[in-house]
C-alpha cells in the first residue's frame, strides 16, 4: 500500500517542504539505513538530529520550528509534535490494513442464533461465536478466538488469535483484545471450611470494557461475583502484557498499567493513572486520580491524594523512598564506622555520640525488617 508525501501530510497536518509527490510504501527508524526507497521516518528528540542527515528515508516527519544545521537530500513534514504525528499515521495506516480483513471464514462455528448488528465483519477459521451475541461493524475476530453467549462488541474491535471472552461480557468501540487474554474468568473466590477445605463461590458477573480500551497478550480480568456486579475497564485505559485483574474491580478512564502487575479484587483505580511493571493491589483499595505507582511496589492500603507518586514495599511517597534509599544503601558503611571505633578506641567524650550512631543504625535495620516482613 502506497501514499504521496501529500496524502501523508494531510493525515498528519504537516506542512511539506520538498517533494511532495514522491510515493511511500514503510516507515522506518531514523538511524537506520534500508535498501531501496519509499520510506519515511520521524525526528523527535534533537540528540538524533546528525541521522537525518545521512538517512535513507525519503521523508522525516520534524517539528514545526526544525532548521537543518547542513544540507540534506530528504524531504521533510513540518508539524507542531512528530512524535504524535507519526503515531497518528501508524495508526491510520494499521487500521486501513486490518479493517481490509472480511468475511467468515472455515471451518467456525457460530451460534444457532447467530450474531446481529453485524456489518463487514472478520472471523477467522476455529473462531467459536456463541448465541445471542451482538457484534457492531469491522469487527475482527481472529482464528481460534473464543466468544460466549451474549456479549457485546462495539464497531472496529479487534480480537486477535486466542482471546477469549466469557459470557455476557461487553466490550465497546474501537477495543484491542490480543492474543490469549481471558475476558470474563471466574474470580478468585473460596470460601474456608471446618476441614480446611475451600468451597468455589460462584462468580455470576460480568466484565464492561468501554471504548478504546486495549487489553495485552495473556491478561486475564475476572468477572464480578454477583449478577448485578461488574470488573469495569473504563474508556481508554491501557492494559499490557500478563496482568492480573481480580473481580469486581474498576480501572479509571486513560489509566495505563504495564506488564505483570496483579490488582486484587473490589480494588478501584481513578482516571489518569500510571501503575508500573510488578506492582500488587491489595484487595478492597482505592487509588486515586493521577496517582503513580513505580514498578515493583507493593499497596496494601488506600491512598487519599490525588496525583500522588508512590513507590516502595510497602509503597510510601516517593520522595521518601528516594531518600530512605541513600540511608538504606549507607548502613554497611555505618556499620563499619562504629566497629573501626570501637576497635581503635575512642575518648570518653565520644562514648556518648558513638552510642548514638549504634542507636540509628539498629533503628534503621529494624526498620527495614518491619517494611520487609508487613
């Protein structure tokens, strides 16, 4: 699939400086060097300025107010943000390919009752599509991908190879789903017997993903326990890769939570937020808007400021982290200090200071042994 520099300029409200009628087909990082022609590329950060000098691409999208220091042979998209206007052609150039995707194809199975609403949609072969369900236009249902009896799925959502989705879940608009991840499991809830048993407490929710949400690769997210319940994904959060979301927990509008974190059940996260790689919920928290988590924290209580930045097991203000850190990184070299004191032999003035440092260094280590143990 070929574009003009033109045509590219429009998407990206650019203004071109060069030739404008040129033809292309890929994109390309700016340090790299392909063969042949046909590609474009972007400069955002100044520190790769002296690649775009010698690339081989025949178009870098730049910012608006970008001089070149020397001459140079490509041409160039003037635009306000490039980062953002490169993202924006990608994103206009994957969906023009995947939306190309129709018709059903064999062998699948589709529910006696069928599928309604549906306009120009894609189902891959072994894809399983259950009764009653309702599936809006340029859906794209991948081979293998497994829909249960009455959900919902919005125009141009995408299901990639080996999602999964449980019955009765909804997912809006314009949604991402990859491959393996479960929409709709059962939530992790036992009851303890007088045995020492657990009995399986049935889980009867639902899972309500809204518009623009993308789920990662291999992420699961739990169904409520109860009919009248609801997991919730709010419009536009970001889900990546291997997360674990437990039942009946809200995830805010545009909040990002990155790979391998796990957010205990009924737990309720605000808009806007930034959970990092690693991190654990407790169950039953809140976790207000803006708030930053830094990657491997642990949270076992709820936190009362918005845009708060928090990191740490147990995670505390991050600033204090960052400083308890230095303390933290310290101790064996205070530690050393009063053993080569004691060892030389110190005035009788200093007895009273040298007992103080043993006192801060003992605080300190149980200090971190109580953060480490709770």
């Amino acid at each position: 699939m070929k574009f003009t520099i033109k045509q590219i300029a429009i998407v990206v409200g650019g203004e071109v400086q060069g030739n404008e009628s040129l033809e292309i087909h890929d994109v390309i990082e700016i340090d790299k060097q392909p063969p042949g022609s046909g590609f474009i590329s972007f400069l955002a950060n100044e520190k790769y300025e002296n690649f775009i000098y010698t690339t081989s691409a025949d178009a870098v999208i730049v910012n608006e107010d970008f001089s070149p220091k020397k001459e140079i042979d490509t041409t160039l998209i003037k635009v306000k943000d490039p980062y953002s206007a490169f993202t924006a052609l990608l994103e206009q150039y994957d969906k023009m390919v995947k939306l190309n995707k129709r018709g059903v194809e064999s062998p699948c199975f589709i529910g006696t009752e069928g599928v309604s609403d549906c306009e120009n949609i894609y189902i891959g072969a072994f894809a399983y599509i259950g009764k009653n369900c309702k599936i809006g236009k340029n859906v794209k249902i991948y081979p293998h991908s497994y829909i249960g009896d009455n959900v919902q799925i919005g125009d141009e959502t995408i299901l990639y190879a080996g999602a999964k989705v449980y019955d009765n879940a909804v997912i809006g608009k314009a949604c991402t789903i990859h491959a393996g991840a479960v929409i709709g499991s059962d939530g992790f809830g036992f009851a303890p017997q007088q045995d020492g048993s657990y009995k399986t407490i049935p889980q009867l929710g639902n899972v309500v993903v809204e518009d623009y949400v993308s789920v990662g690769s291999n992420t699961t997210i739990d169904r409520a326990t109860l009919r009248s319940g609801s997991t919730v994904i709010r419009q536009g959060a970001k889900l990546d890769n291997l997360i674990q979301i437990g039942h009946n927990v809200e995830i805010g509008e545009n909040t990002v939570v990155a790979a391998q974190a796990g957010i205990s059940g009924s737990s309720k996260i605000g808009k806007n937020c930034a959970i990092g790689g690693q991190v654990g919920l407790a169950g039953h928290i809140i976790i207000p808007d803006n708030t930053q988590v830094g990657a491997q924290s642990g949270i076992n209580s709820s936190i009362k400021k918005k845009g708060t930045k928090i990191q740490g097991y147990p995670a505390f203000d991050y600033n204090g982290f960052m400083k308890s850190s230095v303390v933290f990184r310290k101790l064996p070299d205070l530690q050393k200090r009063v053993d080569q004191l004691e060892k030389n032999g110190i005035s009788p003035e200093a007895n009273s200071e040298l007992d103080n440092l043993k006192k801060i260094v003992k605080e300190l280590e149980e200090k971190i042994l109580n953060m480490l143990s709770s």
